[in-house]
C-alpha cells in the first residue's frame, strides 16, 4: 500500500481486517499528513443520499460507501476507537432552480424509500443560529451528516496496526516488475534505500501517484484542486449551531458545528493559476469569499473570531470521471483522485481494492 490519506488508510485497514499482510508506506508514518494533503482539509461530509443522480457509478460508490461506513465505525467503537461523527446534512437552494431540483431529489429518494424532507423559507427562518437569509428552501437528509477525517485516519492507523498491519515511514521513489513472479512480482524501491518485495502494489498517493505509474507506462495524470478551510470561535451567546439539524452545504460552502461553539466553513477552489494550480490572489480571494459566505453570510458568522485556517490538495483526474479505481496489470491497482469525496468514497473503495485481490488469488 502506498499512501495514508483516508483512502489509502481504509485500503489497508479493510485489507488487513479480511486476512492480508499489509504494508503501509507513507512518509508521515503515524504522524500528521504534511501540509496541503488533500485529507487533511476535508471537512468529511457525507453527501450519499442527497447525491442529485440516482443510478450509475458514483451513485452506486456513495450509496455502498454510506453503508459500509456504519458497518465501519461500529466495528472500530468495538473495538475501542471512536470515529466523530454528526448525523444530517441540510442543502439550501439559493434560487427556484436549485429548489425545483431538490424537489425532483426528494420525490426520486420517496420512491426508493428514502425519506428526505423539503424545508421551506418559514422553517429556515426558525433555525437559530441563523442561516442565510436569501436562501429559498432546503433539502434535509437525516441520515447523511459529517464524519471527523483525521480521527477516523487515526482509527484506521491504530486498529490496523492491532491487527498486525505494518506501517513504515518513508517514500515510495520506484515501482519495478519482478522478472520472477512467483517470489512477487513488485519491487518497491523506497528513499531510505530498503525496498519492499510484493505481489500486489495499491497506489493511493493522490497527486504523487502519477510520477510512479508514468515510468511503467500507464499515463493518470491528475490536477491539483486546492480546499480551503476555517475554523470559527462564534460569538458569546450565539446559539449552538449543533442546534441545527445537521451540517449545512450553501453554494458550494460547507458549515460544519463544532463542540464549545465553533463551527468549520470549507469549499473548494478550481485552479486557474499557470501551473495549473491557485495562484495566492486567487487562495487569498476564496478565503475572503468562504469567511464572509460570498456577502450572505448573518451577522453572528460576521462577528465570529478565526481561530485557524488549512489548505489542502485534492486530486481530480484529467480525461477519466472520479475516482480512478483501476487494475493497471497484474498486481497493480490505482485508487485515486477522488477529488471532492475522498473521505465519503473511501470505504467503497476499499471493497473494490479487495474484491478484485481475492478474485485473483
């Protein structure tokens, strides 16, 4: 396994809990992920139910991911590690076009025997503390919410290694084929010289796993698209925004409650800088844009005092629809540039990278 971001993490636990000796290579170890790792800035919304399509691929991934991860967190709170979690997730409509679409969402989910709930501009303007008041309805799921990303990585860590799962820190720099396949067909050079000898290699490195697969022949090329996100101290005797029914999505800014009064604000910026990436103007304008919510942010989220603010990298394929979820040869998967989904996929993921293992042995 190569990479520990909340996918390659849940690749390895999954792996590792169904029997497999795993190695997990990453240079952050058990530590923190580096600045600008694309897990780290998630906020780990799940947005499954709500998902506007409701057939194909990325409905059946979230769908499975949704499941598997309540099967998950039980699983690990038996087994002594806790995983956050917030249940509900509120989408406001900003206009009668995106209401009409929630709509067509909630009368779609009502057939499938899902239960959403239309809200209305009178049953916003009862949630304290305020939201945006231009907002002219919402979409409510009671059972897609907000999971914690960096507990549930360190969940993953801690009850893999319990399992027997080795997690080395350092740095895949190389993948060669083996000319011997029986005594595994992967050699992974790493940069403190040792190397590593395998029969399957999972490449989850996020916008790294393209400078491993290019020398092998495999072309995934994969644009960095930058998250941005702030946590709050609200104001003295604000109301709890736990009050609400659950996190809230407004044009593409996500409002996550947080315990002691806080609350999270995160979004993504698309790049438009030469490199392909955000240029600082352009980082330092969405900041200003996601702390004041685009001008419709009330007054209590005005007041609130920043109390820290990261970044970090997602990984979106170039020519291919997210996530990258591919057998490149015989004992070589990619599972990556989950883009905007990372921690909702991963579980998905996971069973995929397993399923296609056991098929082959």
């Amino acid at each position: 396994m190569i990479g520990a971001g909340v996918v390659g993490c849940s690749v390895a636990w999954w792996l590792q809990s169904r029997g497999h000796a795993v190695s997990l290579v990453d240079p952050r170890g058990q530590g923190p992920q580096a600045e600008g790792a694309g897990s780290s800035a998630a906020l780990g919304l799940l947005m499954a139910q709500v998902y506007r399509r409701s057939s194909g691929r990325g409905w059946r991934l979230r769908q499975r991911s949704h499941s598997l991860w309540q099967q998950w967190r039980q699983q690990l709170r038996e087994r002594g590690h806790t995983i956050p979690w917030r249940a509900g997730l509120l989408q406001l409509a900003r206009d009668a076009q995106e209401l009409a679409a929630q709509s067509h969402v909630a009368a779609e989910r009502r057939r499938q025997g899902i239960e959403l709930q239309l809200l209305d501009q009178h049953d916003l303007a009862a949630l304290r503390p305020a939201i945006p008041s231009c907002a002219v309805g919402g979409l409510l799921s009671p059972q897609d919410g907000q999971l914690d990303p960096v507990p549930a990585m360190a969940a993953l860590r801690a009850d893999g290694l319990q399992l027997g799962m080795e997690l080395l820190a350092d740095r895949v720099v190389g993948l060669e084929r083996r000319d011997n396949p029986s005594r595994g067909r992967w050699r992974l050079q790493l940069a403190g010289q040792q190397t590593l000898e395998t029969a399957w290699v999972v490449v989850c490195a996020g916008l790294g796993s393209p400078m491993l697969l290019e020398p092998l022949g495999h072309s995934r090329p994969q644009s960095p698209v930058l998250g941005q996100a702030l946590e709050l101290q609200l104001p003295d005797g604000t109301p709890d925004p736990c009050l609400w029914p659950g996190s809230i999505s407004w044009g593409g800014v996500n409002l996550v409650p947080r315990p002691g009064g806080r609350l999270w604000l995160g979004a993504t910026l698309e790049p438009d800088g030469a490199d392909g990436r955000p240029d600082p103007a352009s980082r330092a304008a969405a900041l200003e844009q996601l702390r004041h919510l685009g001008g419709s942010a009330p007054d209590w989220l005005e007041q609130a005092r920043p109390l820290r603010q990261w970044q970090g990298l997602r990984a979106r394929p170039e020519g291919r629809p997210a996530p990258l979820l591919e057998q490149l040869e015989p004992g070589l998967l990619l599972v990556s540039g989950h883009y905007r989904n990372g921690v909702l996929l991963a579980p998905a993921s996971a069973e995929w990278a397993a399923s296609v293992i056991e098929a082959a042995t």
